[in-house]
C-alpha cells in the first residue's frame, strides 16, 4: 500500500474544486468511480472517493482519496494498492 499526502491551494468553493477534479479524471477510459461520499476525519467533513485505475489494461490499482478543507487549503490522503 502507497500512502501519499497532498495539500493543495483551494480555488473557489471545496466541494466543487474536489467534484471537478473527478469529473475530469473520469473522461480517462482507465479510471472507474466505485463510490463516493461524505465521511468525517477527527471531526470534520471529509469528501472520501473510492476509484480503481488500470495501466496497460493488465495493471488494477484500487485507490482511495479522503479529501478536507483546513485553512483555505485543500488536503488529500490517498491510499493506492495493486
């Protein structure tokens, strides 16, 4: 398992800069959305995606991203596995 953390500068509004982040990544035929939702990391509202990727149609990777908001910045932990 790969445990990566990113923060990034939020551009406008936290759920539609997270929601348009997959709706571009699922134009891309390897990327497959297997859920989504709002959960709670130590209290605060958290937006969790569950998607799988594939690379060269032989490779799967299952990954899950839990995405928060803490001072106008957005955070990602993401968790990826084969």
């Amino acid at each position: 398992v790969n445990i990566n953390i990113e923060k990034k500068p939020l551009e406008g509004d936290f759920y539609t800069f997270v929601n348009d982040t997959y709706k571009s990544m699922s134009k891309d035929s390897s990327f497959e959305l297997v859920s989504s939702g709002e959960t709670a990391l130590s209290g605060i509202t958290a937006l969790e995606y569950v998607y799988t990727s594939s690379q060269n149609d032989t490779t799967i990777k299952e990954h899950k991203a839990v995405w928060f908001e803490k001072g106008g910045q957005a955070y990602v932990l993401l968790y990826s596995a084969k």
